[in-house]
C-alpha cells in the first residue's frame, strides 16, 4: 500500500497478482538440465535461469571435492551452503515477479531438504533421466567443450535441431506443488 502526499491522503494499493512460478530442475550431470533450463527461462517474459553450480564456482580457494561418492563433511558444509544461497537467490527474483527457472544437482536425501526451503510459490520439480547413451555422449561432449575454454581455442561446431532434440528430450518427470 502506497501513500501519496498533498493535504489529500490518497490510497494506492498493488493490485494483487499471483506469485511467478518456481521450476527445480535437477538430474545427475550431463542430464540435460542447461539446456532444458535456459529453454524454460526463454519462454517467459520475465524470468531467470539460476544455475546452482555458480555458487560453487564461486569458492577460489578451499573447495571441496564433490565427486565422491561419500561426502566429505567439508563437501557436505559446501553443498548445503550452495543449496541455500540458490534458494534465497530464487526467493529474492520470485518477490519482485520473476519466473525462477533453478537448476542443479539435488538428488537423495538432499532433494526434500532443498524443497522444503523453497518459499510457497508454484512449485514445479522435474526430474531429468535420460539413457545412459545419451550421458555418456553429453559427457564426452561437455569434456572437449571445456578443455576447449581452458586452453582459448576457438571452436568450429553446429548443433543440428535434430541433435539439441535428442538430448532435450531426455526422459523425466514433472511434479507440480
């Protein structure tokens, strides 16, 4: 509710709207969730593609390893400070009318924990699982992308629509809260 000033007192009230929606999309890497996400975010007219792993980019020096499969109690620490900084991130971009489209790693015990920081906004959760195949074609993929960027080599590739399509539309499920 906003005031205005003068000897008149006027009420402006915001009118009310719905809260924007939240999507989690989460997969074991190279499942598909860049490019599912950011073709999400591309559909709304206001809206943000959060990557959860930027938080743990973010670390310079001291991060942990997060590729075992026992955590460290140090990866633990991280992955949870992660998980909650992607959250109050998605929280601030929801309250000022943002479609939040939060993608990241977030499986096992840690996925009801995650869920459960997540502010009431429409809440749709998807699950990326595609084949096994198709993995282990994004992984090789992913690896020459990035020693590619390491070493600032330019690089010549196309991606057909056939091919995009075939990694998009890995199997998965979608929940809604």
């Amino acid at each position: 509710m906003l005031r205005c000033g003068g000897n008149r007192r006027q009420t402006v009230t915001k009118p009310e709207t719905t809260s924007p929606p939240l999507f989690l999309i989460t997969g074991i890497s190279a499942a598909g969730k860049s490019t599912i996400g950011q073709a999400l975010a591309e559909r709304f007219p206001r809206s943000v593609h959060l990557r959860g792993d930027v938080f743990r980019r973010m670390i310079v020096r001291g991060q942990a390893e997060m590729n075992s499969a026992e955590l460290s109690f140090e990866a633990t620490t991280q992955l949870t400070l992660r998980y909650r900084q992607a959250v109050t991130a998605a929280r601030q971009y929801l309250e000022t009318g943002f479609t939040v489209i939060y993608q990241d790693i977030v499986l096992g015990r840690y996925l009801p924990e995650v869920l459960a920081m997540i502010p009431t906004a429409p809440l749709y959760l998807v699950v990326l699982s595609p084949s096994v195949e198709v993995v282990t074609a994004r992984q090789g993929q992913l690896r020459v992308a990035r020693a590619v960027t390491r070493l600032n080599l330019p690089l010549k590739c196309s991606i057909t629509p056939s091919a995009k399509t075939r990694h998009a539309s890995a199997s998965g499920s979608i929940l809604r809260r």
